[in-house]
C-alpha cells in the first residue's frame, strides 16, 4: 500500500517532530543522517517524511500531495487553506505579540501608526478587531529591526522567549495570540485513509499526553 507521506516544518519545529516519532517508535535513522535528500522513508512503519518550509508544508497538505502535516499555528494563522487542524501537538510553544519601544506608548495621539511584521494577515486582522486603521509594512525576517531605524512604530512577531525583544530595548505590548505545533490533514486522505490516519492520531495522542 501507498505509504503515508508526512510533510514536516524544516528548522524548529524539526527536531521536535523527529523527537515525537522516535517516541512512538519509528525508525527516524534517514531523518537524522538526510544529508540533501529531501523525501526520506521511515522503513519501519508505511510512512514517509517530507521536509518543507512552514507555508509549503500547507500547499503540499492543501493540494493533496502530502497526506498529513506538522506546522506552526503562526503559519496556519497567517495563510489558512482548508484541511484538517486535528491535533496540537503541545511543542513549539511562544505566542504574536504586538511590541514596540520601552517606555513609548504606541496609543498616544491620533497619526497613523506603521506595523512591521512577516505576518500582515494576521497584523491587519488583529488591528481591525480593534477598529484601528494601520499601515502593515512586510519584513522578511529580524522584524525588530524597523522600529528601531524608525521604519515602524511597533512590530507583530513571534515572541519564544523574548530575549530577542530585551536585547533590542523593545518590550510587549500586548498579546496577539498563542502558538505551537499542530498536526493538519488533508481533507480526502482523512476519508480514504481514516484507520491510519486516526490510529496515527492516537498514538500521537497518547505519548504527548
Ligand atoms: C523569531 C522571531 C523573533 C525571535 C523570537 O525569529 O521572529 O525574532 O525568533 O524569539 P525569542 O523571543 O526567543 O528571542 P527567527 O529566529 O525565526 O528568525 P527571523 O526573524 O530572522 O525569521
């Protein structure tokens, strides 16, 4: 039978999914020595393991090229699409948090404020719950650099442990929403491979509890 195959988010969240399968027994020895090899087998169970950046661990999923996924709630945040949030994985866990200068209040006075952030869907959606008109420039990565060249007044990032922000002179401003790893799935492989998919869910289930 076809193997399951698994798209995996690269870089943080990797080592955390590779830990969770080890968990629960499979033979992760490709995962650990990959080298280039992007589509690696798990030989003791009928699975194989993609590794993709976060937003294309949602395309693979949405297109029906990966059956199941393990990505970022901040990912599923920002793009959406329409698969199966079944599982939070309970790892990878920080939280969006809107920051800016120490001691400056972002709220003070009437002018048009300017937000930085990789995440401009989920920063226009936060500022329009607060009815606030905002201007969302788009930064690629060490988004707590704009408010200090004075590109924005505050930022929308993710904040793990918040060193990044202390280290830099900005604080948090408040909360946007929390985050970790959460398990997706396709919608048609969770009706023609339900029994895998959800004894796959259940043994995920039982050793993250
Ligand atoms: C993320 C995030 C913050 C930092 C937060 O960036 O964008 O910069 O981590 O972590 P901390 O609260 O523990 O300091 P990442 O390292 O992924 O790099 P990037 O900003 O260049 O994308």
């Amino acid at each position: 039978m076809k193997k399951l195959r698994i798209a995996l988010t690269k870089g943080r969240l990797e080592d955390k999914t590779v830990a969770m399968f080890e968990q629960l027994g499979f033979d992760c020895e490709q995962l650990h020595n990959k080298g280039r090899k992007l589509i690696l087998d798990i030989p003791n169970a009928n699975m194989e393991v993609v590794l993709a950046k976060a937003a294309d661990v949602i395309t693979y999923i949405e297109n029906g090229v990966c059956d199941i996924g393990v990505v970022g709630k901040d990912t599923i945040m920002e793009y959406g699409g329409s698969f199966f949030e079944v599982l939070d994985l309970g790892f990878g866990r920080c939280k969006f948090a809107l920051a800016g200068k120490k001691g400056v209040d972002f709220y003070d006075g009437y002018n048009e404020r300017t937000i930085a952030t990789k995440y401009p869907n989920v920063t226009r959606r936060f500022f329009e719950a607060k009815g606030m008109d905002v201007r969302v420039v788009k930064i690629e990565g060490s988004v707590e650099l704009a408010p200090l060249l004075g590109l924005s007044d505050a930022i929308v990032d993710i904040v793990e442990t918040g060193s990044t922000l202390r280290e830099n002179g900005l604080e948090v401003l408040e909360d946007v929403a929390p985050i970790s790893a959460k398990l997706i799935v396709n919608t048609v492989s969770m009706k023609l491979r339900q029994q895998e998919i959800e004894d796959l869910i259940e043994q995920i289930t039982s050793v993250i509890a």
